[in-house]
C-alpha cells in the first residue's frame, strides 16, 4: 500500500519532465532556427554583394580582376585566422564534431564556437569558397541546444542535456539527407 503513492509521485515527475523537455525542444528549435536563418540571409547577402564587385570589376579589366582576386584571398585569411585564433572547433564541416560530442568522443565545443562559425562561415562561403551551409548550420544548432540544455535544466538521472540537444538537433539534419522521419526530441 505504501508503494502506490511512490509511484503516483514518479509519475508526477515525469510528466513534469516531459512537460520540460518539450519546452526546451522548443527553445532549441527557436533558436537553432533562428541562427541557421540568420546565417542564411547572411549568405546570401554575402553572395549578392560578391556578385556587385564581380559585375564592377569586369569594367575595370585588369585592376578589377585583381581587386576581385585579392579581396576574397583576404577573406579568406580572415576567415582562417578567426577559426584558428578564436574557435578551433569551428573547422571544418562541423557535423562530424557534432557526432563526435554525441558518441562522447569529445567534449562539447565552447561557446565561442557559434558566432566564430557564423561569421567565418558567412566571410568564407560569401567570398566564393565552394562549401556548403548545413554543417555549420547543424554546429551552430547544436551549439545553441547544448547551450540551452545546460543553461535551464536541472540534471537528473536519464535526462542529461547532451542527450536531449541530440534529440532536439535531429530535425536540422534533414538537409543532409537524414530521413525526415527521425525528428524527434525524446529523453534517451
């Protein structure tokens, strides 16, 4: 008789952790979604205005081929030195880092990583380099859900942050082919 009430207290709580982790799948998403748009429009106002200075220069000939050259090789740089000076987490496609944290492999990347991400991506791809968004897209997302998760969430047994913002960072890999069925935010 004394166990039913024990168990009517476990099912309290987890509901009320259910109820939790719904908020913050919703938070991560906001967020997650907000940055990879953000990172979006960027990218292609980056395009568009590499796109002006290309148009500008074919009128300039030789001067303008070279102003063109010149200043995407120091986007370039700028891009690599950001990474290399302020986030090395940040190289590369960030997917596989991402994998990497969530087999605990390696430790979570620092918040630095996001806006370090963000603007060498938006410098690097803006300047012409062939790469693509969604990796970083998927880091950055990651990087806010891990941020919010470890931010607002009380650890307890079966619900550590790292295992919800895994869950919560599904949906953004769809554009890498992940099948859609797989989005889910579920404790693990």
């Amino acid at each position: 008789m004394d166990r039913e009430p024990e168990v009517a207290d476990e099912s309290a709580q987890s509901r009320a952790r259910l109820v939790a982790l719904a908020l913050l799948a919703l938070l991560v998403g906001a967020g997650s979604g907000l940055i990879g748009a953000a990172f979006r429009l960027s990218l292609e106002h980056a395009d568009r205005l590499r796109d002006l200075l290309i148009v500008w220069a074919h009128g300039q000939r030789l001067v303008g081929f070279l102003l063109v050259t010149v200043g995407c090789a120091v986007a370039v740089a700028a891009a690599a030195w950001l990474v290399r000076r302020f986030s090395p987490h940040a190289s590369g496609s960030g997917i596989p880092h991402v994998e990497a944290v969530l087999q605990a492999a390696l430790p979570p990347a620092p918040f630095s990583l996001m806006p370090v991400k963000f603007f060498a991506g938006v410098i690097a791809i803006g300047s012409g380099l062939a790469l693509g968004r969604e990796g970083p897209s998927v880091q950055m997302g990651a990087g806010v859900g891990y941020l919010i998760t470890t931010s607002c969430w009380v650890r307890s047994p079966g619900y550590w942050p790292s295992s919800t913002t895994a869950r919560c960072w599904q949906p953004l890999r769809w554009p890498t082919s992940s099948p859609p069925g797989r989005w889910s935010c579920v404790p693990a």
